[in-house]
C-alpha cells in the first residue's frame, strides 16, 4: 500500500463500542458533535438559498483567486480595522482542510517539514503525510492558563522546517497566544526563515462577552497565510468555501500568490453559486453568531457548575467551540474516562489522547449540543443510566 495512506484503519476501542451499542438499539448523547446543522442551529434559510439560486450562477467563468466580489466581501467583513488585507492577496478554497494541503505543496518539497501546536485538533499529521511532508510538534502547556512553551517551539524548527502552524482559538485547548507570546513567534520565525500559518476559522467565537480576539491578519515581517471558511463563521459546512489570507514582505507574497494561483488553477474547487452568494451570506451571520455563542456560553455554564460539584474543573481558555475537562474521579482499570462514560451511561466524549495531550484525566466535549441533550448528559454520568452495567 502507498506509504502515505494509513497502513491500518481498524476502528478503535470507543468507535467499536460506539458501534457496538448503536447496533443494540441503544440511544447514545453526542456530546462531540460540532455541526451546527445537527444541534437546531440553522443558518440555511429562505434568502440564503435565494442568494446561491442567483441567475448570474449560470455561469462559469473561473478565476483561481476566486471571485473578486467573493475575495473583497472576506476583505471587508473579516478583517480588523487595524489589519487590512488586499481582495488580491486572498484566495478561495473548498475548506481548511485543502487550504492545509495546498499550503504544504506550495512551501513544503517532500521531506520537508512543519510544526504545529500539541495538543491540537488531529488533521494536520494525515494531511501532512499525504502530502509527504513531514509533522513536528511543540508544546501548549496548562497552569491555571494555556501557554506557549516556546523553547519546545524553537527545538522543533530544523533545517528542513517551512512553517508554523498555529490555530487561534486552537481545537480542543480554546487558546490564544498573547501578545508578547505572538511577537516571539514572529521573531523566532524571521530568524529561522520559515512562514507562519494561522487556522483562525474560530476567531469570531470568544468566551467572554465584548472580547475580540487577535487575527494574523495584516502587515507581517514573514510570508503569513490566514485561513478562514463559512463552516465556521456562517454555520454553513455544507456550502463548502474557506479562504487564504496571504500577508508579509512584498516579494515572498508576490513569489507565493504566483505560486497559489497556479495550485488553486488545477482543482478549481470552489462552486460558482456559494462565491456569488458569498457577500450576502457573510454580511448576516450575525443572527448565527449570535444564537451559537449564547449557546456555547449557556453549555460551559453548565459544564462548570457540574464539574465543581464533581471535583473536576473546565479549563480556562479564550474561545472556540470545544471546552477541555478535567476529571479527578480514576475509571476502572483499562478504561479512559471517554470510554467509561460511553460505557457506563452512553454518554459520548472525546478521550484527551485523539488531541495528543497525555492525560488520561481529560476529555474533550463540544458546547454546541442543545441544552437539553447535554442536561441529560451530564445527569447520566453524575448518576449513570437505569440499566445493567456494560463494562
């Protein structure tokens, strides 16, 4: 088999038991899940599907770029005042996840390498190495708050390193870096002669209220890719559009747009009508934005009171939607605390171990369930379930 793809792809244990009981019939509480879609937050509506039925979608005339409407609505509505970016410097993907593989190909010849935080969402490593490319790591540390470990950061850089990943809100932690953490980064970055990537598809979702958190966004010292989509930032994972922001010396942006445009011209992957209905659908997500964080604040209220009665704590962090809980109950033996929690009240969690972190303590929990659902939830695994036990 190409050594690139998986050599094994058998599910592991909490996907068997997953499986396992929904195969038995039994009625599992999702609290992983991060589609909008699934959890009663619509954005979809009657003028939206107007907006992508627009005549003008009848059309095909591509642009690798993207439609310049397309390109100057991200310009306009996602940027701060303080952080402009160039409708020219701003190229359109299908997703994140291809962003991050056209990305690797443009900075990246095989065997080279990037380094990204950990702990972090799992996607990075499988698309790295599909691209051949190879996937350092360097360390996010918690002490009341998350911090950069930026020795581990400056370890990680070798010889063959091209970039930086850095996610802000990062997925699961919730954190950002501060300011004086940011200017050591972009320091050590020039000084080492790599890029820096910044997935912020969670920017516009802060846990306190009246907090804007920071973009990578406008002038730079090194090559900076900013990426963003409406999976986010709309609620809209099905209309499939994220974006590159591209920032920094005049002459690496200019080497580095040629080279994009040549990518984005052979997959062309962004459909006609979602770029034409694009300033339209970016110009009214403040109604899902707005329903979505009062959702998101409600859930780790709720989260919070159940974990100081239960000896546990929600960790601190910035934003996104993903909260990290610690748990100071110790499972049976041979159990996480995920796969304790499916077992013993089909409650289902992430283990801390999909996101690298090596502690056997936390679990990962989405804040975007419906209330109910997650009341329900956490009564279960403060109570467990009128049944047997399935261990």
């Amino acid at each position: 088999m190409n050594r690139r793809l998986p050599e094994e792809q058998e599910p592991n244990p909490l996907a068997r038991l997953l499986e396992e009981k929904r195969r038995s019939g039994r009625a599992i509480l999702d609290l992983t899940v991060t589609n909008p879609t699934e959890v009663g937050l619509l954005a979809l509506d009657e003028a939206a599907l107007a907006a992508l039925a627009a005549p003008s979608a009848s059309r095909y005339e591509p642009d690798p770029s993207g439609t310049r409407s397309a390109r100057e609505a991200i310009a306009r509505e996602l940027c701060s005042p303080g952080a402009p970016v160039d409708p020219e410097r701003i190229f359109l993907t299908a997703s994140s996840s291809e962003a991050y593989a056209h990305l690797f190909r443009l900075l990246c010849e095989p065997g080279d390498d990037v380094v990204a935080p950990r702990p972090s969402y799992p996607l990075l490593e499988p698309i790295a190495r599909l691209e051949d490319v190879r996937l350092e790591s360097y360390r996010l540390a918690y002490d009341g708050a998350w911090r950069l470990d930026l020795d581990s950061l400056e370890a990680a850089i070798g010889l063959r390193t091209r970039a930086i990943v850095l996610v802000e809100p990062n997925n699961p932690t919730g954190s950002v870096l501060a300011a004086g953490e940011r200017r050591a980064v972009e320091e050590l970055a020039e000084r080492r002669g790599v890029a820096l990537i910044s997935d912020e598809v969670f920017r516009e979702f802060p846990w306190r209220e009246g907090r804007a958190l920071p973009t990578w966004c406008g002038t730079r010292s090194v090559p900076t890719f900013v990426l963003g989509g409406i999976s986010k930032s709309c609620g809209l994972p099905q209309l499939k559009l994220g974006w590159i922001a591209l920032s920094g010396p005049q002459a690496a942006v200019e080497r580095y747009a040629a080279g994009l445009e040549w990518i984005l011209d052979l997959f062309l992957s962004v459909g006609t009508p979602v770029q034409l209905a694009l300033p339209f659908l970016l110009a009214r997500r403040s109604a899902f934005q707005e329903a979505l964080l009062a959702r998101l604040r409600s859930n780790l209220e709720t989260w919070r009171s159940w974990a100081a009665r239960n000896g546990g704590a929600v960790l601190d962090a910035d934003g996104g939607w993903s909260a990290m809980i610690r748990l100071e109950s110790v499972p049976p033996a041979g159990h996480d605390h995920a796969e304790w929690a499916l077992d013993r009240a089909d409650v289902l969690l992430h283990p801390a171990h999909y996101y690298d972190l090596d502690d056997d303590r936390h679990v990962v929990a989405s804040l975007l369930p419906e209330p109910a659902v997650l009341a329900e939830a956490l009564r279960r695994l403060e109570h467990g379930i009128d049944s047997p036990s399935r261990a």
